[in-house]
C-alpha cells in the first residue's frame, strides 16, 4: 500500500476544498470499501481526509412543506435501516440496507460511501488484468471472461460492469436526491438517478460528481407510494451476497383498480442503478394484473443486450419485477403478502 | 507516515506509535499482541476479526488505526467478567458452536453485537417489514442466521453457533420455547 498523510476534516467546504486541491487525496468514510482497494493497489491514494467526525449524522424529518427526510452521508447504513422514519416512511430503504453486505459491514459503511463504492467486477479488483475502470485504455477483461455479475442494460464494449449497491437502487425507486458540498464552499443537489453514469468511452468515471465533491446528505422527498414501496434481492447465497438481480418496486393503484403511478429500479444489471422507465411506461394506466405486471418486465426487457454469461438474468429480471409488482399490489387490496 | 494514536482496548488504554497504513486488526495483533481477533480473510469477507469498537461490531480489518483513534474497543479475550466467560461464550461451549476455533472470537464479537441490536430493536432482512417496533424483533434461528451471516465458520460448527446464539438471547431463567422454527432462513 502506499504511504499516506490521514488528515481529520472539521467542515465540509475544507474538506471538499482539500480534496480539490490534492490530486492524490480521496475522503474516507467507514473504509470497507476504500480501505480494501488501497489493499488490493486498486486505489492509491496519498492523503486521506476522514469526513466521518462532520456533523452529517443525523435522520431528520424535512422542514415542514419540502416533505420527506434528510439522511446524512456519515449516517451508518446499520443506523439508518433502523431508524424510525426510515421504516416508516419508506421501508423498501430499510429493506435494501438490511440486504446487503453483513451486520458488521453494515455498522462501518455510511450512506456517502455506499453511493460512491466502486464495481464488484473481479478483473476492475485484480490489478493483474486488463480493465479500462481502473486503467483507461487497457481494454476490458470481461468481455472474454466471467460475466455473472455483470450488465444486461446500458452497457458500452469498453465497459460491462454494474453498480453494486443495493441502497441506490432503493433511492432511485424513491426520487431521492444528493445534497453535495463543493470545495467553493457552493451547494447543489443532484437526483440520486442522475449521479451514477453509463459507463459509454469513460468508465473510469462512475459519477458525475468533479474531484472534491462531497456529499453531506441524501434527502427523501414525501412520496404517498413510499410506505408500501418494496424491495426484493436475487443472490448467489440467502444473505451476504451482492444482487445478481434485484428491484425496488413502488405501486399507486387508481380506485377502479389500474395503475395511478409506478417506480420500478433494478439493481445488479447495469453500471448504475437502472430505472425501469419502459416498464413503468408500459403499467401507468394499464390493469394491475400479472400480465400486465409480465408484460411491463417484457417491455423493459426488449432494451436488454445480455453476454453470454449473465443471459440468465433476464428471467430473473421478469420474476423479480413480476413479483414484486405482484407483492406490492396484494398487499394494496389488502390481501397482505403472497 | 507515523501517526501517534491512543486506544483503550478490553478496559486498558494504550498510546503506540503507527504507520497510517496500518489496520485496527494488525495494531491490535502486531503492535499490542492482543491476539484474540483473528486474521481470516483481510478484506471484510469472514468475520474473524469482529471487535467491538465504541460498541459496535466491526470488522477490524477494513477500519485504519488512525481512524480509530481515541476509541474504545472490545475484543473477544475482554467480554468475560472476573474470569468467568461471557454469556456467549458459555453458551458456544455448551453447544459445541466451535470445532478449530478460528472463528470463534469473532463469531463472539458478533454475537454480541446481535444481542445489542435486537434489544435496540433493529431490525434484520429476515424481519417483516413494520414488525418488531418494541422491544426488538425476537431472535429466532432465521433472525440469527440472518444477523450472523457476516461470520463465516470453515469447520461448519453453524448448527451449534445458532444454538448457542439463541440460549444466549433467552432471557435468564426462562426455559427453552416449544421448539423454533429452523432452518427458516430466506
Ligand atoms: C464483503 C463485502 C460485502 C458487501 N456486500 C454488499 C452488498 O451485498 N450490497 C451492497 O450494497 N454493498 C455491499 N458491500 C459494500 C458496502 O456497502 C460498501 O463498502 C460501503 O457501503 C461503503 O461505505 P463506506 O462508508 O465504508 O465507504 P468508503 O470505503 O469510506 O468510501 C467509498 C468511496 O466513497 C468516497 N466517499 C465516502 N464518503 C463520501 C462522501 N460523503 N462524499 C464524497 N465521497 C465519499 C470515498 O472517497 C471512496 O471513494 C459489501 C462490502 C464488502 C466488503
Ligand atoms: S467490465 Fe468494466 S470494470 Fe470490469 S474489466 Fe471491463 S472495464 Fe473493467
Ligand atoms: S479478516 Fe476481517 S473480515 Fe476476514
Ligand atoms: S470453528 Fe473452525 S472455522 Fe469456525
């Protein structure tokens, strides 16, 4: 590993503008996943700037009128699953930390470093092989090789990997937004669907975020469908496994039964939490039936470019989106879960 | 590059000089000989380093020292009280929940870590949604092998650590319940 100089932040736009100003330096939140790399000579940072004694630790409800609740980015995932207006309000977020990664894990990992972890692709991990994610130009290991884990939607020859959180594809699926600090000391907020980009000719860039931005808060804004919004999670192993497949699915249904409104996001197909905009598309308005729910998987299905090694993943696709439609409407008409 | 840090581990504090480099898990091993958490996988995959750190379990292996400076940790050698073992750990030897014994320390760390949580009353991906408000969702053999899934056993003594898991969450006195239902896991 390489040396570094470990500097504690004391206010975000320092930190932000410390960053900035360092083209070696990188923020440390819990460090599972920053902290691995630096192991593995993935990153090799040469100042860390620990933001986890800023005062961003807090669940708060949202001012009265802009609705919703405030996360902060050094909120563990642990804290924030459990944490009252988080099961309340919006459980398919508790759910989707709850799925991932382990107890202890969960206690380290915050929410600016769960949004920012990198891809699980093992070439983009082994330094020993070819990957433009981690070295620009040096071709894509994944292309020829192991392809489990990888993207079904929106991927580009340079690059096949997905992004591995499963809380993004939660906060996608519930419109949340990042609040970002930059290091001019300026504020911006940016959807949670807009900050993971395609990996197109740059993978090497998973976010649109510039060097110093740093996230303070994610914000959840009200949203009527978000207490019985659901998540579910396809995996290798029942628990302490990445997503082969998973959905984050919220249902409105109009009193004459069909569709008022719907949010569909799939996590582990994509190199970001992908938003199933064709799907959605397909069941606003329609009956809220099985077909109906097979056929809005079908429709976001027809984007589907898979590789040889992860075809399996479009049946999984259509169950996990066909289900848990299927779920979230039960439980809707009050005939509680399938 | 050197740092200076302090940290008071199993009730004793300890001021020692560290490469930033360093790891929580390898100061506590190599610099204090504090050697009860155990160097599995060095990447957060197995839980044999489980500390508790100001509390909390963690794999020690992912968090810096530097990081950790100023806090308090719990390790495994340090749950007893005046050299009687842990509820845990009497429960793990009663219920043959080791066989190497690798594991074991974290697989401790953790469940006590567990036991804090589920009395804190979070909740775990096995729990319904809305259940388990007061008082914490009860430890179930799939609540724990749900909770303790971040603690991987290669001699496979499961079996016994579920066992030991959930006499250990009973509170004292009580008799074991009409059997639980196993093997409920998701
Ligand atoms: C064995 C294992 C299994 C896992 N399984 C899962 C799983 O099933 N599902 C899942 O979703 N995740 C899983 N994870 C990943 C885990 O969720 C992430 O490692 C964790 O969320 C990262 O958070 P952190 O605070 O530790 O980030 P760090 O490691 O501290 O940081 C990650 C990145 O984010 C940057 N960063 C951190 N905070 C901020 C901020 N506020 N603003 C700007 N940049 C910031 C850092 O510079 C770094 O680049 C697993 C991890 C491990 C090790
Ligand atoms: S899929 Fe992306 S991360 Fe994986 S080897 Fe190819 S370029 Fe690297
Ligand atoms: S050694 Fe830390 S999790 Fe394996
Ligand atoms: S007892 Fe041997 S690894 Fe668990």
């Amino acid at each position: 590993m390489k040396p570094f100089d470990y500097r504690r932040a004391s206010d975000a736009a320092g930190a932000a503008a410390l960053v900035a100003e360092h083209p070696g330096a990188a923020f440390l939140g819990g460090g599972t996943n920053l902290v691995d790399h630096m192991k593995l000579g993935v990153a090799a940072p040469d100042m860390l700037v620990d933001i986890t004694h800023l005062p961003m630790d807090r669940v708060e409800a949202l001012p009265e009128g802009e609705g919703g609740v405030s996360i902060g980015a050094n909120v563990r995932n642990s804290e924030a699953a459990a944490h009252p207006l988080v099961r309340e309000r919006y459980p398919v977020l508790s759910q989707a930390l709850l799925s991932g990664a382990s107890g202890q894990l969960r206690n380290a990992a915050t929410t600016g470093g769960n949004l920012l972890q990198r891809t699980r692709c093992v070439y983009f991990q082994d330094t020993g092989t070819p990957c433009n994610k981690r070295e620009p130009g040096s071709g894509c290991s994944a292309l020829e090789g192991y392809q489990r884990y990888h993207a079904v939607f929106g991927a580009s020859p340079d690059c096949v990997a997905t992004h591995p959180s499963d809380m993004a594809v939660a906060l996608v699926a519930l419109d949340a937004r990042v609040v970002v600090t930059d290091a001019a000391g300026g504020e911006r907020r940016i959807p949670v669907a807009e900050l993971h980009r395609l990996p197109g000719e740059a993978p090497e860039q998973d976010t649109v975020l510039s060097r110093g931005d740093l996230i303070t808060a994610v914000e959840l804004p009200e949203m009527p469908m978000a207490a019985r919004a659901r998540y579910r999670k396809i995996r290798d192993r029942a628990s302490f496994a990445f997503a082969l497949v998973s959905a984050a699915v919220g249902l409105e249904l109009a009193a004459d039964g069909t569709v008022a409104d719907v949010r569909i996001a799939l996590g582990g197909v994509a190199h970001k939490p992908w938003r199933a905009l064709l799907a959605e598309e397909a069941l606003r308005g329609s009956a809220a039936t099985e077909a109906g729910f097979a056929a809005a998987a079908e429709a976001e299905l027809s984007e589907a470019r898979p590789l040889p090694g992860n075809v399996f993943k479009l049946e999984l696709v259509r169950a996990a989106v066909t289900e848990t439609l299927g779920e979230v409407a039960a439980e809707l008409r009050g005939e509680g879960e399938l | 590059m050197d740092a200076d840090i302090s940290l008071t581990v199993d009730g004793q504090s300890h001021d020692l000089r560290v490469d930033t480099r360093t790891t929580l898990l390898d100061a506590l091993r190599e610099h204090l000989h504090i050697t009860s958490p155990k160097k599995g996988c060095d990447h957060g995959q197995c839980g044999s380093c489980t500390v508790l750190l100001s509390g909390r379990r963690v794999v020690s292996c992912l968090v810096l020292a530097v990081a950790a400076e100023g806090a308090e940790v719990t390790t495994a050698a340090g749950l007893g009280r005046d050299g009687r073992p842990h509820r845990v750990q009497q429960a793990l030897v009663e219920h043959d929940g080791l066989q190497c014994g690798y594991c074991t320390p974290g697989q401790v760390c953790s469940a006590v870590g567990v036991l804090d949580e589920a009395a804190a009353g979070w909740p775990s991906a096995v729990t319904p949604p809305g259940a388990g408000g007061d008082g914490g969702p009860a430890l179930t053999a799939a609540e724990i092998r749900e909770r303790m899934s971040g603690n991987l056993c290669r001699c496979g003594a499961y079996a016994g650590i579920v066992a030991a898991v959930e006499e250990a969450a009973r509170p004292a006195g009580e008799a074991p319940a009409a059997p639980a239902p196993r093997g409920g896991g998701r």
